[in-house]
C-alpha cells in the first residue's frame, strides 16, 4: 500500500513537472524574503536566460523596474495575507530582461503553504504582455496624433465611414461650418451639403462602393457647402481613401473659396470700371484731339454762308428768298457742329469728376493688384516704397487707378527683353499741397526725340500701340490739377512722375 502511494505522488510530481515545463506562461516561487527559487522553462525564457544559475539573488525585485516595485510589494503582501479578494486586477509591472530587454509582465499571485499549512511564499504566475502594451502604444498614439492633426491641420478636415457617418471633425472644420465635433459625430455628412447636392451623395456613395468607379476621390472638385446657421459658401473638396480593414474610410479637405470668389468678382469689377473709365477718357481725348481741326472748317464754312448770303441780293426776288433762308440754316447748324465740338472739348478739359478723400497707400496697393498681374511669371521684380509723412489725397479712386495700372503695364511691356527687371514704385511729399508718385522701369527707356510728344494722341514706342494710353493717362492727372512727366533713367529705363493734391487737415478730420 505504501509502494502505491509513493507511485501516485511520483506520478503526480512527474505531471505536474510536465504542466510546468509545457506552460506557456511563466510560474515562479518566491519566498516571504522576496527571493526566487524555483523558474519554469517559460520563466527563464522571459527573464532571457537559459537556468535559474544565471538570475541574481535578489532576483526578482532587483529585475522590476524601480517605479514598479512598491506596486508588486504592494500585491505581494496581499497574497501573503491569504485575503485573495483583495488582490484586485492582476498586476502589470515592466521587467528588465538579463537579455537587455525590457518587457511588459501581466502577474497573477496566491499564497504557497508547506505540507504542514504553514505559509511558504508565493507563487507567481506571469505573462508577456509586450506586444500588447506595444500595440496599444501604437493605437494610443496614433489616436493622439490623429487629435494633433484634427486640432492644427490648417484646411478643415472631415472623416467619414463608408456609410457616410462622420468619425472625426478638426477644429478648422468646427470654425467653418459652425459646428462641434460632438454635434456631428455619428451623423451623415450630408449634413454639410444643400441640395441637390444631399440627395445625390447618397447614390454616389452606393455606386462607389458597387462599382469602384471613383467621380470625385483623388480630384479636387468645386462644391457648395451649408453652414449650421444656413448660408452657403463655395468650396474646394478634395476626398481621399483609406482601409481599415475591409471597409473603406473617406477623408475630405475642404478650402473655403468665399475670399477667393469675392476678390475675383472684386477684380473684375475694378477691371470693368477701368475698362469704362478708359474708353469714356479715350473718347473726351479723341473729342478734344479734334476740336482744333473741326473748328477751323467749321468756322470757314460759316463765313462762306454769311458771304453766300451777301451775294444772292442780285438774284431774283422769288429765289433768292428761298436761298437765302437755306444759306442761313446752313450757317445755324454749321455754328451748333463748333459749339458742340468746344463742349466736348470742355467737357474732357475741365469736366467734374468723382473726388475722393482717399489713403495713398491703399491707392497704390489696389492698383498694383492689377497692375502687376503676370508680372512675376514675366521675371519682374518690383518695390513700393511710400514716405510715412504722406496723408491722404484728392482723387477719383478708379481714374488714378487707370493711370497707375497703364503705367505699370507700359513698363512691363518695356522690360520684356531686359536683362534686370525691376519696377519701382515710389511716393513722397512735394511740399504742403501735393503728392509726386513716379513709376520707374529698366527696360528700353524712350528715344529723345520721342520725349517731347510722348503725351500726344496716336504718338507711341510700341510696334501695336494706338498712342492713346499715355494721352488719356494725362488728362485724367490735369483733370486731378496734377502734372504727368516722363524722363529718361540715368541707369537706363524710364521714370513717369504725376502729381495729385493732398487733402488737407481739415478735410481730413472732417471725414
């Protein structure tokens, strides 16, 4: 019977020493000192050693990561206590290998008793947790990146599922369209569209996900967006896809054109005026180039009417009364033409025009919007410099503007064949009353002779010009009670200088 026994209690030491050696989590002993002594295979391999000869004495305390080993005290004493309930989570302290790794454990403990019942130590069941600790990291810090990005990403970004459920709403997307993240999480992002925009998402969506047939993902496209207070703003959408898993996650960037569509319309209004304004001024000009020479004939032939008359006394009495009624109308019309002529030329010469109190700054800067457009592509360089001392000035804001963009454009056109292209452009106080703006090139620069009759109507430097620009330029200025110069560069190019009134102190404070 005793021989039975024994046979038993081998048989089960045996198995219990097959458990431990196939176990895939480590079992260790540790006596009430703190000290190991006894490892399983599994436990040898996770401290990175190959017996329990090369473990230190003070193992295990010794491998635990400092900040760790008042927690696994902590949990120790309870399982020496033998209050199993207080023993809580299992423990997850971090490990420094003897392999030179350092490794995330998961530990488990309960109470060993001797064959008398006395309390013996602990047992220690462990489990590397590593790669989970590494992949929830990885997860961890993916979504606080994922935070950063949503928070600084300049354009507002949307992420949506493939159900068109939004999963994410940066802080760019919350400032344009009005909404908290929280307001829009789990909601379609048909929620951000008007119609008909809204209604057709949804089969887009659907014939996306059928087909794979991509209409707007990887292309920008130029969409309307809604706002949570209503209004609509242009936009530009761009949508991107990625995987997570099997079902596809859309990202959308938008940019807000609204300034963009504003400056444009803007421009082209700015453009129609100086179009207009040009046009008007290029008519008054051709009205006033002409007046002298109209006059002239006109003047003629009203003196050969009043001579006609004269002479038709000695024909007879029944004709002559009915050409001289034709000789005197003939001289009326002949005396209206000349009186409307000089009032055209009046009119271009001295007519009213729209003066403003205006800041010069903000003259110039608007006129350089147009006036330099294309002008980088082209290689010019340009400088504005405008003295601090200068207030505002008296001006029609679109006819100096007109001035301004055809003498930038007329010096563009000049350096077109330069090896230095710079514009300046330049302002500064010309005593109490006026302002001098000049605008200077280093292109070509004007012949001497031209010089002189440069401001005169059909007289130009360029092979297609009509000769008009420069004139109208001149009678805008003097319509202002300014001067229009030009001068050749000493360094080469050409330097226009106009003048315009400043407004004085008290229309200034007036305004």
């Amino acid at each position: 019977m005793d021989n039975s026994v024994s046979s038993a209690e081998f048989d089960r030491m045996r198995f219990l020493d097959t458990i431990l050696a196939t176990l895939p989590e480590a079992v260790a002993i540790i006596r009430l000192d703190h000290r190991l002594t006894e490892l399983n295979p599994a436990g040898l391999a996770l401290l990175g050693v190959g017996s329990l000869d090369q473990i230190p004495e003070d193992a295990p305390l010794s491998l635990i990561e400092r900040r760790h080993i008042p927690r696994f005290k902590t949990q120790f004493g309870k399982a020496v206590s033998d209050q199993p309930d207080e023993l809580g989570e299992p423990l997850l302290i971090d490990v420094n290998a003897l392999d030179g790794e350092r490794r995330s454990v998961e530990c488990r403990m309960a109470p060993l008793r001797d064959g008398d019942g006395r309390l013996a130590g602990v047992v220690v069941t462990a489990r590397n947790m590593s790669e989970r600790e590494h992949n929830l990291r990885t997860i961890t810090e993916s979504a606080s990146l994922l935070s950063a990005i949503l928070a600084t990403v300049p354009d507002p970004m949307i992420v949506a599922d493939d159900h068109g459920l939004i999963t994410s709403f940066s802080a760019t997307a919350e400032t344009l369209f009005g909404y908290s993240e929280q307001e829009v999480l789990g909601r379609n992002v048909e929620m951000l569209m008007p119609a008909p925009h809204r209604n057709a998402h949804g089969g887009y969506m659907r014939h996306y996900l059928e087909t794979g047939e991509k209409r707007i993902i990887g292309i920008g496209r130029v969409v309307e967006g809604l706002k949570k207070d209503g209004s609509l703003f242009p936009m530009e959408l761009s949508v991107g896809e990625a995987k997570t898993g099997n079902h596809p996650t859309f990202t959308g960037f938008v940019r807000d054109l609204s300034e963009k569509f504003e400056a444009e319309a803007r421009m082209q209004e700015l453009q129609a005026e100086l179009v207009h304004t040009s046009r008007l001024s290029a008519v008054g000009t051709l009205a006033s180039a002409l007046a002298h020479e109209l006059n002239q004939p006109l003047t003629a032939i009203a003196n050969y009417m009043s001579a006609s008359r004269d002479l038709v006394d000695n024909l007879k009495p029944e004709t002559a009364a009915m050409l001289r009624e034709a000789l005197d109308e003939s001289g009326k019309e002949a005396l209206r033409a000349g009186q409307i002529v000089r009032r055209l030329r009046d009119f271009v010469s001295k007519g009213e025009i729209d003066t403003q109190i205006l800041p010069l700054s903000k003259l110039i800067n608007d006129a350089t919007t147009l006036g330099l457009v294309g002008a980088r592509e082209k290689g010019v360089s340009w400088s504005i410099e405008i003295e601090p001392d200068i207030d505002n000035v008296l001006a029609d804001r679109v006819q100096i503007q007109q001035v301004m963009v055809n003498l930038m454009r007329n010096a563009i056109e000049a350096m077109e064949r330069s090896n230095t292209k710079h514009l300046a452009i330049r302002a500064r106080p010309l005593g109490t009353e006026f302002v001098e703006i000049s605008v200077a090139d280093t292109g070509h620069g004007v012949p001497d002779d031209l010089i002189s009759q440069l401001f005169q109507p059909f007289i130009s430097t360029k092979a297609q010009g009509m000769g008009l620009g420069l004139s109208i330029c001149r009678t805008i200025v003097e319509a202002h009670g300014g001067h229009l110069s030009v001068e050749s560069d000493i360094d080469g190019g050409t330097i226009f200088t106009f003048t315009l009134p400043r407004a004085s102190r008290e229309n200034d404070n007036a305004s």
